[in-house]
C-alpha cells in the first residue's frame, strides 16, 4: 500500500505481499524526510507492476541503527524530488531479493548522498543484482560500509567508497548500460578490499 505525508516517521514493522510505497511529499509543508526507527523492518513481497517492491519518493531518507528494509522477490527504488540524501546509522541495510537497488529512476535523476563511513550495508539480489546510481547532470558520492551488488550509473562527478574490510566492490556489468560514469569531473572508487571491474 501507499502512505504520503510530508515528513513520514516509522516507527513499527511494516510487511507487504507486493509493495510498500512511502512518499514525504514538500507540498504538505514538512522538510521532506522519511525516518525508519531502530530496529525497523520494512519488507516488500512481489512488488508493483515496476517490479519494485518497496519505493521510497523522498529528498532525505535515514536508516536508523540495525534497521532492515528488504524485498523478498523484487526490486527497491529510492528516490529524490529534488535530490536524494541517505544516511545509514550502525548496522542499518538496504537487502533486495530477485531485484535491483535504484538510488533514483533512470528517467528522474538528481544530485545523491549516501552516507554511513562505516555504518550501512547495500545489498542487491546476493551481490548478483545492480545498484544503480542514477544521478545524470549531477553529482554522486556514496560512502558507506558495504556495497554488495554491481554498481552501475552516472553523474557530473562520482565518489564512491566502501570500508568493509571483508567485501570486494565491484563495478559495472557486461551488459550494455552498464557503466559506472563521470561525465564532467572526477570518477573516484576507493574500497578497504578489492575492487573489481566487471562491464
């Protein structure tokens, strides 16, 4: 199901069949932020006719610490109105199951932070899916624990950083459109273990 509100506070488990579709709409009057509390599991089943199992339409999305929001046979879309901002606290993580992870869709990009140094763990379909950064004309930096999936995207400049020490970041895929690009300015990868390039 569907729930807008202006800033969207979550607070107990929330569990679908197909979707979960949060969105903290400026228009209402509220900062536009959408919060999932300690401890919070949100889980998306089959997802909507997209394929995305959970959808999240917000400039700023936090994780709080040990949080999960997860799909069991879909995808996961974050997206930004004006520009997306997502903060992992301690053990906080984004798991697809039989999908992808989108930070912004293809057709909407905007400028991306994801933050966390050392917190935060992206996982996309077991590290066989994409997480895709879709930040085309603006910029993107992520900096988070983990990225466990092909990341692919594009934008003006790309950062992006692990600091697992146990997990290789891998980068782009065989497939057409599956790069990772900076179209004008620096392209910058760092990771605490191997990185691999895949396309």
């Amino acid at each position: 199901g569907s729930l807008i509100n202006s800033d969207v506070v979550i607070n107990s488990n929330v569990t679908a069949a197909t979707f979960v579709d949060v969105t903290s709409a400026v228009f209402f009057g509220g900062s536009e932020r959408i919060e999932i509390g300690s401890g919070v599991n949100i889980q998306g089943g089959t997802g909507n006719g997209s394929g995305d199992g959970v959808i999240f339409t917000s400039d700023t999305v936090n994780l709080g610490a040990n949080s999960n929001v997860n799909t069991t046979a879909s995808s996961i879309l974050l997206e930004g109105t004006n520009r997306l901002n997502v903060g992992f606290s301690s053990g906080a993580q984004l798991s697809s199951v039989g999908g992808n992870i989108a930070f912004n869709d293809s057709s909407a990009p905007t400028s991306i932070s994801v933050t966390g140094g050392n917190n935060g763990r992206i996982s996309s379909n077991a590290g066989t899916g994409i997480v895709s950064l879709n930040g085309t004309g603006n910029t993107v930096s992520v900096n988070v624990g983990e990225i466990d999936g092909c990341v692919t995207g594009s934008g003006t400049s790309v950062s992006v950083t692990t600091n697992s020490t146990t997990a290789d970041l891998n980068i782009g895929t065989a497939a057409p459109g599956g790069d990772l690009t900076a179209t004008n300015g620096n392209l910058t990868i760092s990771s605490s273990r191997d990185i691999n390039f895949k396309g």
